[in-house]
C-alpha cells in the first residue's frame, strides 16, 4: 500500500508534447466512523465473483488494518489497477477529507430539490470519504463493474452515498438522483 495523496486532480502539467490522462473518480461519502480493514471488501469482492489482485507485498497486516489510507485493486492482469483512497474526518488527511466535503456541500447547494438536500446532509455528516481512481483510457467493462462493487460495498456497510465525476450522486438503487454533469464541467 503506498501512501500516495491527495486525491483530487493534481494542477501539475503535463510533460511537454503530452496530453495529460483523463482519470475517473467517483466516491462514497460514509457515515460510519470507521472504514472497515481490506479483508472485508476483498472477501465481499470474491463472493460476487470478483477476483481482486493484490500487491505482491500486501501482508495479512495490512488486509487487518483498519487505519488504511491507500490500496491499488487490480480486476485485469493487462490492465492498470484501480486505486482506492481513504480519508478520514481526523488524522492525518483530515484536510483533504475536509476539502472535498466542502466542494460536494458547495456543489449540492445550488441545486434545490429534496434529493439535494438529502444528498447534502449526506455530506455533512460523512466521517470518511472512500474515493476510487481509474484511468478512463485504460478502463474496461470488467473494470467498471468492479469498481461499482468496492462502491457498493461501501454503500452498504458504511451508510455511504454515491457519487461518480460528470455524472452525480446515486441512490441505493444505483438510481442518478442529483445531476451534476452540468455543474462539473
């Protein structure tokens, strides 16, 4: 596990002839206290019939750690891993974990219906913030189905909410109910 941060886009430009990657990230904002160890989404991963690859030197301590911040999921051997970020409400990067609270409050805020607003609270009153990284030019079908699942998973053990980069905020039911394709771009 590398300690790679911070998560949001960099502003670093690219190397001179060079386009930068278009990367896709999408989060859930989690109301529980504690992001659960590794183990729990990898055993959650294989019962779906999903086949993460791990790093080679990922050890049983680091599948039990519940203070994780960052982890590379492989769904694919040609394909580049995806990277899945923790930040939390305290410790370490609780100004990341601030940064992009704020943001996601800003942006809901424009928007006036009930949704919004359930979304905002939603927000509010996350304690971590679990956010996946993949490079779009890279990404497959497999991949995006694997992706949806470390978000699920997170949906529904962590009383998260779904949000993925030009589209919006997603419903338990994988339903869009806050657009934010407009506002992102």
């Amino acid at each position: 596990m590398a300690r790679e941060l911070p998560i949001l886009p960099s502003a670093a430009q690219p190397a001179e002839g060079t386009a930068p990657e278009a990367v896709i990230y999408s989060r859930v904002f989690c109301k529980n206290e504690n992001a659960p160890p590794l183990r729990l989404l990898v055993e959650f991963l294989k019962s779906r019939g999903q086949l993460p690859i791990l790093p080679p030197d990922m050890s049983d301590a680091m599948l039990d750690d519940w203070a994780w911040v960052q982890v590379i999921l492989g769904y694919a051997r040609d394909r580049k891993p995806i990277q899945v970020f923790c930040v939390r409400d305290r410790g370490t990067y609780q100004d990341l974990f601030e940064q992009e609270q704020r943001q996601f409050r800003e942006d809901l805020s424009s928007h006036d219906d009930i949704e919004a607003s359930l979304a905002q609270e939603h927000v509010t009153r996350a304690r971590f913030i679990l956010t996946t990284r993949m490079l779009e030019a890279d990404i497959t079908e497999d991949g995006y189905d694997f992706n949806g699942w470390i978000l699920e998973f997170f949906q529904e053990h962590c009383n998260g909410i779904v949000q993925i980069d030009r589209q919006g905020f997603f419903s338990p039911k994988g339903q869009l109910i806050v657009d934010l394709s407009v506002s992102e771009e």
